[in-house]
C-alpha cells in the first residue's frame, strides 16, 4: 500500500501555467508526441478533465495521468467504462483489453518531465489548481491519490494484468465529482428518455456518470496502463 494523498482542489480564481503538474480542466500538459484523442464512437475530439503528477511516495512517482473522455455524444453501453464478463475480485485482466476499451475516453500515461502544455487545445473544462495533501490514514474517505481504495460495493481490486503483472491502486474520485464548464463551451451530450442524443443544460460535466471512479495501474512502468471502474 503506497501512502496516501487527499485531493484538494482550489476554489481562487487561478492561471494556468507551466508549472501547475496536478489539475482540473485548463489546457492538457502531456507530451507534444501525444495528439488529442477522439472518439471512437462519433470522431469528434475528446474533451480533457484532469491530469495528476503522482507525488514522491507514489507507486508511479515521476510519472503523470492525463483523463479524456467524449462529451459529443451518448450511447448506451459506453456511459461507463467496459467491466469484465467475470468476479471482479481479483481478476486477470487480459492483455489488450487495457488498450481496446478505451472507446469514448482516453488514459495517457507519461513521464512528467516530458509533459508541456498543448496551446492549440481549446479548453472545455475551467482550470482548477490541484494540491497533495498527504494523509496518515490510508482509508479515509475522499478524493484521493495511493493508500486503499474506499469501496461503496463489493472490493473489485484486479490481481494482474495478463496473468503476470501486478496491479497497484493509483487514485479515486468519489460519486458526484463535477467538472465545472467554461460558459463558451458545448454542453456535455445525454440521452434523453426517449433515447435521444441532446446538450444537457448542466454548467458542468461528468466522468462516467459521476460514478465513484478508481484507477489501478500495472505495477512495471516500461508499459504503463490504466484500468479503470465505476461503483454506485
């Protein structure tokens, strides 16, 4: 178990600039190698939530995560990330679905020194600072980065990735996390009642339903990959 961080997120109004490694919204820093991604489902570019510089004590210390995810459009089946057909427990994951399940998001992996802000990006979600504040008690119960993963359901911590790779438990958003949208920016696609694709009249947007969220990493960092799940 690597050791814990909250999640503070600032309230000030703030700018963006170089030096900011952990965020929400604003302008991706990720390497100038690294395109923005799109959507698989409609081919319309993903919008970027945040990104997190995993701190000194952290499993993946020196290396960054950047979340993408599509708001142009809704379909039923993608609204959360795909769940293996089998007891979550302790599950191998298998080899390529790390890669092949990312439809309608995107999960960069990169090392933080490489990372500079992408200018041409036009960004969606209002830059907020992000601060690590590390906590003694490994459970508590928030927003966080390392320590154990706070549960609503059943414990679904995989046990490997392609039979041979451990998996470690990176960070944690809790139920109801909003990204607050800029006034100019498109509202986040739904699917109305009668299963229609239309803007919502939200002045946020949501990752995966606004679910509780974990992320898990592979332990070796030659290839990193990300495996992600909801609970509600």
């Amino acid at each position: 178990m690597s050791d814990c961080y909250r999640i503070k997120i600032s309230d000030s109004e703030e700018t963006q600039s170089q030096n900011d490694l952990s965020f929400l919204g604003g302008k991706p820093r990720v390497p100038k190698s690294i395109d923005i991604p799109k959507c698989e489902l409609c081919g319309e570019e993903q919008s970027f939530f945040f990104q997190i510089a995993f701190p000194e004590n952290h499993k993946w210390n020196e290396f960054s995560m950047a979340v993408f995810a599509c708001t142009s459009c809704a379909h039923e089946g993608y609204f959360i990330p795909e769940m293996l057909e089998d007891e979550l427990s302790g599950i191998n994951i298998p080899s390529d679905f790390l890669r092949e399940y990312q439809k309608n998001f995107r999960i960069e992996v990169f090392k933080t020194t490489d990372g500079a802000i992408q200018t041409n990006y036009k960004e969606k979600v209002k830059f907020k600072r992000i601060t690590l504040i590390e906590e003694i008690d490994k459970e508590i119960f928030n927003n966080k980065i390392g320590g154990s993963p706070n549960w609503v359901a059943d414990d679904e911590t995989p046990g490997s990735y392609n039979k041979t790779e451990p998996m470690v438990f990176l960070m944690q958003l809790l139920e109801d996390f909003k990204f607050e949208k800029l006034p100019d920016a498109p509202s986040q696609v739904k699917l109305s009642l009668t299963k229609k694709q239309e803007p919502s009249n939200r002045d946020y947007y949501e990752l995966f339903l606004g679910n509780n969220i974990y992320f898990f990493g592979t332990a070796s960092l030659e290839n990193p990959l990300v495996y992600v799940l909801t609970q509600i």
